[in-house]
C-alpha cells in the first residue's frame, strides 16, 4: 500500500483539478465564451474577446475564491491529521479542542481594536498583522490545552475535549462582549467570523495563506512515518531515531500557524479537520504515511466543494460554509464519539 | 561496549537506584533478575537512554549518547518495551516495518521489505502479515513488537546492542525459547543484549552474565553459576529454594518451595 501514494496523490490532484474547473462554471453569473479553453487563452493573450464583466468576475471573484477554498482546506485538514497523530486521538482536531476559538478570539481583538489605525497602514500588512495575532491567539490556545490534558506522552482525552470547551466558552464571551461595544461596520466583520466564510476571499490574502501553507508543508508534511511510530508510545518512537520532542514542537508552531491563518481571512469553518482524516481512515487505516500527504487534497476537495454548493444552492443568496461542513461533521462526531465509547 | 558507572535514579526522594556500575562486553548476553521493584525496568530504562536525569554519563561504544547522531544510534542500538501500545490501528506488516524507518525516506527498499520477511518469521508471525494489528492476542502481539526491534537492527554494522525488558510475558514455551535462541544468536555474532527476566532457570540456561537487583542495589553480578546459589536467591527472594545441577545440560536448576 505504501508504494502506491504517488499513484494516489496523482489521481486525486487530478479530481481537484476537475473539481476546480467545474465550480469556476458554477454560479449565478454566465460567462459569455463557454469553452475552457477559449476563456485561458482569451485571458493569457488578452486580444480583447473576452467581456470585461467576464475577466472581473473569473479573476477578482470565482478564481480567488477557489484557490482561496483550496488552500484553507487543505490547511485545516491536515493541522487536524497532524494534531490527531501527535495527541495519539481522532478527535484532536482545531475547532473541538478550542484552538479555533482561541485563533478567532484574537482576531476579533485585532479587528476592534485595529479600527483605529487600519487607515493609514497598507492592505498587506493589515492582513499580516491580522492573521499573525490569529496565529497568537492558535498558539497561546494549543500550548495551554497540550499542557492540561497530555501528561508523561499520554493524553487524556475528556480533558482534552473540556479544556477545548472551556476555551470555546471564553471565546464566546468575549465575541459578545466585542459585538455590544462594536459599531456598525466593525459588527458585519465580526458577525463574519462566527459563520466562517469565503466571499472575502482576494489575491492578497491568498498570497499570505500560500506563504504559510508552503512553509508549513515543507516540514509538517513528511512527518507521516514519525507520527506512524509515535502511535508505538513516544519513547519507543526515539529508539527508531525519531526526534520526537522536535517534531512536537513544529507541529505546535506551524498548526498554529496554520489555523490562525486560516481563522484570519475566513472566520472558523468547522470539521475539516474532522471529517477528511476520519474518511482516509476508513480506506487507509491510521497509516499517517498516506493519510497526511492525501488530507491535503482531499481538504482542498471538501472545502471547494462546501463552498462551491453554499453559493449555488440558494441563488442569489450564500449559505454561510461553516453550516454545511457542520453539517457534514457532527454525524461523524457522533460516530467517533460512539466507536471510541469504551476507551474515553 | 556499554558503559555505566554510579547510576543513581530516585523519584520524588524515593530512591530507585542507588550507585550502580554496569560494564557490557560484546558478545555478552547480560540478564538482570530481581525480586518486583528492585528497580529492573528502570535500569534499563536508563541504560537505553529514555531519561536524562542522571549525572555520570553512559557511554556506548566509547560514545556518550549525547554524541551519537539519533538516526546512527537508532541502527546500532534498539530496545522492547514492556509496556506496548495495545491500540494501533495498523496492519502487522506496517508496524514491524517502523523497524526500517531509519532505513528509508520515504518507500521501502527491497532490503527492508526483506528485513522486515526475515523478522517476522523468526518471531513466527508471518502467518499474521496482513492482519490487523489491534485483533491479536498479548503474546502474538508481543512477537510483533520483537519482529519490529529484530527489523530493526537487521543492517552490516558490527557490535550491535538491543534491550529487552521482559521480553518473554504472555508467550508460550515453544516461543519462549525460540526468541532466547534468536537472542543468543545475535550474540553469538558479537552483538550485545542486555534483557530483564522473570524466570530464573531461563537465564540460568541462556545468560553468559546475571545481574541480581534488590531494592535498587546490585546483590550479585557474575556468571550465572556464581548468582544463582541457595544462599543468595533464598535470602534475595525471600523464600526457600534449593539449587541443583540440571541433569541435562549441567546448568544451575532452581526449585523453589523446597
């Protein structure tokens, strides 16, 4: 099974690839010339045969919008296989275990208080400043629930799940407390964040995220052996030489990085992280030398499709992304919860 | 080979170890015994570099581990934990192939495909290759962990060391002699194996060197003729034995009770 990834990796980039194509099609707005490949080149000579309204809608709207779909998705899924090999648990994932909340507690400090100085600061240090104080925020939150619930290697799962609630429960409060005191344009963007959504989604933005998501993959993304022979127990993964302190330390810091930055430019989308690894799971078992390399296709797959579905299921309107991967994700919740019922 | 001199390990002022001088040549098949909590797990523990906390160094083949480059270490050295995971959603073959992850990045090479073969049918669990891992019984997966370490250290490189505690629990009589016989072999070919056992008639008959603990002190290290005498198991274990020639190969036999 293990010689055949590069196999798999190619057919499912292949799929998102398609999957891509298609949504750009999708959506209240036609586009005059229907062949894909009539629009590519139109665009790459531009010789003028392609309408203004269409090159504005495919390149300021739907295509900043996919890529921006493919690359939170596929961030969120894998910082969730990454989390759930290091806590050794399948429902260590961002949003359960309050790291989320913790990222968009942050941001939201960020944005009220960041009202009074964002006119005279550029756009992209604007959003780096937001999505570093989301990234803060995912930190501060990962180290306090990692110190709680892991003692000597081994994690304690109820205190896992409840410190996320508790850290879930503070940043509720403090977002109430933020929307009282907000005033009006500040409250839209803050309201944003509570549904998660990819409507704001533009190139700058985008750059940052695939910034943070090369940097990220470059060391998290070929852990899957080390996080294979963690699940051995940590001290017999360092007799297999296994740096097992290190590569606990880059998976904090860099799904922290991850999350926070997702969080930043697109509110708390819940259950990516969930539902991506619990599939892969089904086909590949718990073997993270397959399962991390392909949650970040199949992230990317989900979350285009989410979101592809929330804007052309009820034209002209969006439903917001969070509700339909919540939707997708608290059964298999349940289900988790219910096959892991002796070991909790 | 391996190097330890006043290896003292206490947890919370409760004195574990107390001053302990370990010296392994290779080629040895070093047994340590002793009565529950005479502080066995913990020295070998210690010895196999899982804590830090003591102060003189140990040294591996003239090296301190601190030295050793982790993934150099981890083809010359291994140990089998008393304490193995019993929930890992993995097939038999994935888990006694972790043994060859410091040998390849990314897709076995055919040497550790051949490793790992070779592995599993000395610890005879090759007719469990593709089950799943979380299925079997203790003593089956016992093997598979012992495959994993056998994988492990299966390379060219000379004087090897592995730790194995208690590397005998929940397995049969026939698998029980066949992993010492394993073990003896790797040493034969001047490889060292430092192992803690509960039964001491199967390291009168396997161990070159025993090493009796009790309550963090050594009371006896020697050839096994030299530990195992009435005098010393009895007051030791604190309970009557008698200690004759086995009639078959001439090593200590002891009966306990008697």
């Amino acid at each position: 099974m293990q010689n055949k990834l590069p196999l798999y990796l190619i057919v499912s980039l292949l799929l998102l690839v398609t999957l891509a194509v298609v949504s750009l099609y999708m959506g209240v707005y036609v586009f005059e010339k229907h062949s894909f490949y009539e629009i590519f080149t139109g665009l790459i000579n531009h010789d003028g045969s392609i309408d203004p309204a269409d090159e504005f809608v495919l390149m300021q709207l739907r295509l900043p919008r996919i890529v921006m779909a493919i690359l939170i998705g596929s961030a969120l899924s894998v910082s969730g296989t990454c989390l759930q090999g290091m806590f050794r648990n399948p429902l260590a994932t961002p949003d359960l275990i309050g790291i989320t909340a913790g990222a968009s507690l942050f941001a939201a400090v960020t944005i009220v208080l960041g009202s009074y100085i964002r006119p005279y600061i550029p756009e992209f240090l604007q959003y780096s400043l937001l999505s570093i104080m989301a990234f803060v925020g995912s930190l501060i939150t990962m180290v306090m629930v990692y110190r709680i619930s892991t003692q000597n290697g081994r994690t304690n799962v109820v205190m896992m799940l409840l410190t996320g609630v508790a850290i879930t429960a503070m940043g509720f409060a403090v977002m109430g407390l933020l929307i009282y005191f907000s005033k009006d344009d500040q409250l839209r963007d803050l309201t944003f964040w509570n549904l998660g959504s990819l409507a704001g989604a533009t190139w700058t933005k985008n750059t940052i995220l695939a910034t943070v998501v090369a940097v990220s993959y470059y060391f998290l993304i070929n852990k899957g052996k080390a996080l294979n022979a963690m699940m051995l127990g940590e001290k017999d993964a360092q007799h297999l030489g296994i740096p097992v302190e290190r590569i606990k330390k880059q998976i904090v810091i860099l799904t922290a990085l991850l999350v926070g930055t997702t969080v930043a430019f697109a509110g708390t989308i819940g259950f990516v992280g969930l539902i991506v690894p619990y599939i892969l799971r089904l086909v590949f078992k718990s073997n993270y030398h397959i399962i991390l390399p392909l949650s970040a296709v199949f992230g990317s797959m989900l979350l285009l499709l989410a979101d592809t579905i929330s804007r052309t299921i009820a034209p002209p309107s969006e439903i917001p992304i969070g509700v339909l991967t919540a939707f997708m994700g608290s059964p298999i919740f349940i289900i988790i919860l219910i096959r892991n019922r002796n070991t909790m | 080979m391996l190097e330890a001199s006043n290896v003292s390990y206490a947890h919370r002022k409760f004195s574990i170890l107390e001053n302990i001088n370990v010296s392994v040549h290779h080629g040895e098949l070093l047994v340590i015994v002793g009565p529950n909590g005479a502080g066995k797990s913990t020295l070998l523990s210690l010895l196999s570099n899982e804590m830090d906390k003591h102060k003189d160094p140990i040294f591996f083949k003239k090296k301190t581990f601190k030295e050793w480059d982790n993934k150099e270490l981890a083809y010359s050295k291994a140990k089998f934990s008393q304490s193995n995971s019993h929930d890992i959603p993995l097939s038999v073959k994935d888990v006694v192939m972790m043994g060859r992850y410091p040998y390849f990045s990314s897709i076995p090479h055919k040497t550790d495909e051949e490793a790992a073969q070779k592995a599993m049918a000395e610890t005879d669990v090759v007719h469990l290759t593709n089950r799943e891992y979380n299925s079997l019984s203790g003593g089956e997966k016992q093997r598979v962990h012992l495959a994993r370490v056998l994988a492990q250290l299966d390379n060219d490189i000379v004087q090897k060391l592995v730790f194995l505690d208690e590397p005998l629990n929940n397995l049969d009589v026939l698998h029980q002699h066949r992993i010492l016989h394993t073990i003896k072999n790797f040493t034969k070919r001047g490889n060292t194996a430092v192992m803690v056992l509960h039964d001491l008639n199967l390291a009168a008959q396997f161990a070159d060197r025993v090493m009796l603990l009790k309550k963090g002190k050594i009371v006896a290290h020697d050839v096994p003729d030299k530990v195992f005498t009435r005098e010393i198991i009895s007051s030791v274990y604190n309970f009557p034995c008698t200690i004759c020639p086995n009639p078959v190969n001439q090593n200590p036999l002891i009966i306990f009770g008697t």
